[in-house]
C-alpha cells in the first residue's frame, strides 16, 4: 500500500510498504478514506522522542470502511463506515468498564493512519459504526473525533467541568486543535466564562466561534497575570492544559485558583512539575491519554445533530502524496491542523 513513513528528523516520505494483516480474530484492516496529521506526530517528526532506527509508517487519525475483519469480530463486516479511536481497547476489561479506555488491559494503537489502510486491534471495542456512508464534506468533523475533540473533552472532564455543577471560569493552555478543541468542549460542559490563551488571530477566531468569551494572548508571567485580573484575582475554577510543555504546566497550575483542578492532556515533555506550589494552593492534577472510546458515542451525536462542528480546527487540506509538506506546515505553525486526502 502507499503510505506515510517517516525517515528521520523531518524526512517525512510517501512511500510503498506492505499492506497490514488480520493475525488476531479480534483484528479489522480498514480502507481509510480520511486522515489527518496530529500535533502530536510533530515530537516524532522534530526528534524529540528519539532517533528513528528504521523507516515506519506514521498517523494514528482516521476514518474509512472495513475490508476484512478477524474470525472473532461479530459488530462490523465488510463495507461498514467507521471512525477509528486511535488508542484501541476491548471496552470489556476492568479499566474500560471504569471508563479508562486507554489504559486496557488489551491495548492498541493506529499506526498507519496515515496510509491506504490500518490494523485495528480490537474492532468490536473499538470501532463506531456510522448507519450511513456520509458525505465527505463531514470527513473533518468526523477526522477531529477520532483523537482531537475526545482528548479536549477529556481535559475538560478531567478539570471537573461536567460533574453536575454549571457555571464558573475555564481556562484553556495551547491554541492547537486539542486546545481549540478544549474550548469547544469546556463551553459545552457549561463553564459560564472560557478563557483561550492564545497569540494567533486565526486560532483566536476558531476558539470565539467554539465558545470563547475571552482571549489572552500573553505568555508566561504576563499571561498569568492577564488571567488573575479576568477572574478577579481569584484564578479559574477549572483549567485545560493542551499543550506538554513545561511551561504550559506551570503556566496551568499557577492560573488555577485554590482547590481548582488541571485537566492535562499535553503529551508530556521535560515537564518539571510545580509540586511544591500545587501543595501550597492545593491544586489538583488529574488526566493523561484520552479514552476517545468512551466520548466516542456523545460527541458523533453531537457532531451527526449541528450541536458541535470540531472540524473547523482543519484550515488545511492536501493529498496523502503531499503529507511532507502537511508536517512542515504545521511544524512552522503555518496550519493548525492539515486533513489529508485522496
């Protein structure tokens, strides 16, 4: 299949490898007929999670249609249209039925999301079925629920918004598609006041159109104050961390107010954790690797009926062959989010 490798430090390639295979009865081989690149695919792609031994393909975001699933798969045959969550699980074991999906005991991942097709581990408990094919003018809708729009939901859950209490001030770390996303999702948990903090006028747009009713576009110190006298000196009742960053954590636990909680979804990177100031103001921290499984159901609903349009964190779209020039876009924050297309 043609398909997406990455090489080295930002040699990013269009390649021919081989097609994946079924080899558990749990397994499905999607067609994908959309895919995206990820901000998170940017550590790989700067270095910064180590060198690349071997050329592998990249790309854990997408959408297509079954072609063969394992002996064991009984909810989805051939021809099914379906959103790919890009950490699998069985949604059976004891972490899932507590709504970690993403810490099953029978873990997997897209790995070729970017490519022609891609391995699913475990297809019953993980793929969503759409009852029909859609149009593609909703891939990206779609494509943003398969990592982004989950993970910025699960930062908002994790800071406490949508425990039963409404109202109140969040504030979002990071104006990437998860952070966009974050805002979208915060509004929506019923935070009365959300906060983006953001230096880009065309991010500061998407995130007043998802819900913003603020903007702070300073950073460090100066952002930090800038969100203390929006709240009154009080700091914010609920923060989203969308970033990994050691300043985005710090940045995260020092606009929180006493007693707030931070929900971070930012893959971590030389994050130094304040631990003594998260003692002092008894800040809490509380999140990780989305469960895109378990938001998967809601945020379709919400995205099939008009409520939500996370697909609006795409301002970029090009041809698989051309996924490079994706990655350097992005990498030079000339994009928020690039869909790839056949």
């Amino acid at each position: 299949m043609h398909a997406t490798t990455i090489h080295g430090v930002r040699d990013i390639r269009y390649t021919q490898v081989p097609d994946p295979a079924v080899k558990q009865p749990t397994d499905a081989i999607v067609k994908v007929v959309g895919s995206c690149i990820c901000g998170s695919d940017l550590w790989n792609y700067r270095g910064a999670n180590g060198e690349i031994e071997e050329p592998r393909t990249i790309g854990h975001e997408c959408i297509g249609i079954v072609e063969e699933v394992g002996a064991d798969v009984r909810d989805f045959k051939p021809g099914d249209f379906v959103i790919v969550p890009f950490d699998h699980c069985d949604n059976t074991c004891p972490h899932c039925l507590a709504g970690v999906q993403s810490v099953c005991e029978n873990l997997g991942f897209t790995v070729s999301g970017q490519s022609e097709y891609a391995l699913v581990n475990q297809a019953d408990g993980s793929l969503v079925k759409l009852d029909e094919t859609p149009d593609p003018s909703m891939y990206p809708d779609l494509l943003a629920l398969t990592d982004v729009m989950a993970t910025g939901w699960h930062a908002a859950v994790m800071s406490g918004l949508g425990s039963g209490a409404r109202g109140g001030t969040a504030v979002v770390v990071g104006d990437g598609a998860v952070g966009l996303c974050g805002v979208l999702a915060a509004a929506q948990l019923g935070a009365e006041r959300v906060v983006a903090m953001s230096r880009h006028e065309s991010r500061q747009e998407i995130a007043k159109k998802f819900g913003a009713t603020d903007i702070v576009a300073a950073r460090g110190k100066e952002g930090e104050a800038a969100v203390r006298e929006l709240t009154g000196g009080i700091g914010a009742d609920y923060v989203l961390e969308c970033v990994g960053t050691d300043q985005s954590f710090k940045t995260a636990s020092k606009v929180a107010r006493p007693g707030a909680t931070v929900g971070f979804v930012g893959v971590p990177h030389d994050v130094n954790l304040p631990v003594n100031a998260l003692f002092r103001t008894n800040v809490g921290l509380k999140g990780g690797m989305a469960p895109v499984r378990r938001y998967l159901p809601d945020l379709l609903r919400l995205t099939l009926d008009g409520t939500i349009n996370p697909g609006l964190v795409f301002d970029k779209a090009l041809p698989f062959s051309e996924a490079a020039e994706g990655y350097r876009l992005m990498d030079e924050r000339l994009a928020i989010k690039v869909q790839l297309t056949y």
